[in-house]
C-alpha cells in the first residue's frame, strides 16, 4: 500500500476533476475498502437510480456493494464508475515491483 486515505469532503458543487482526485486519492492507497468508501461517497452525489440504470445492476446491489459490509466484485466497481461518466486507467508506478516474466522460446 503506498499511502493512507485522507478523506477530504466532497460535495454535490464539488466539481468532477475533485470528485476524479477523491476516487484517485483512495486508489492511490491500495486499500480496497478505501476505494469502495470513495466511490460510495461519490455515489451518493449521484442519482442513484439513473446509476442502476446505466449500469444495468439494481439498486440495492449498488447498495451493498458501497456499503462497507462486503466487497463487491470488479465488474460492478467498473459498470458503476463508467455509470457516473468516470473511468479506470491504469498507470505506472515507480519503485520495486514484480519483474516481467521472460519470453520463453516458442520453439519446443
């Protein structure tokens, strides 16, 4: 985990690049209940029946999903995201990770 969430309020005036850095900031740590309290809090600024809708879950399951309780699965945490007009991008990061495998020989 790189670093801790620090919740910072979001607001329905808060524009989408601040509710954008919200999510990142709490990607940015990692912590996969982080990420889901991020997005829940952002999903309350939403109506959380077009959401349903877009993402063509129920609302209950959305519910549940953001609640805390229970992880929800990545295709949810996608069609949801995509929902609100955001998406996820993959980024690199610096430092010591896992190595790329070597390319084995296609010859057998």
């Amino acid at each position: 985990m790189s670093e801790k969430f620090v919740e910072t309020p979001i607001e329905p005036r808060s524009s989408r690049r601040d509710i954008g850095a919200h999510i990142n900031r709490a990607f940015a740590t990692s912590d996969i209940t982080a990420i889901c309290r991020a997005i829940g809090d952002v999903i309350r600024l939403h109506n959380i029946s077009d959401i349903a809708r877009e993402a063509e879950l129920e609302r209950t399951s959305i519910y549940r999903a953001f609640a805390g309780e229970k992880l929800p699965n990545f295709s949810t945490v996608l069609r949801v995201l995509d929902a609100m007009g955001f998406q996820l991008r993959v980024t690199h990061r610096r430092g010591n990770r896992a190595k790329p495998a070597r390319e084995r020989s296609l010859k057998s």
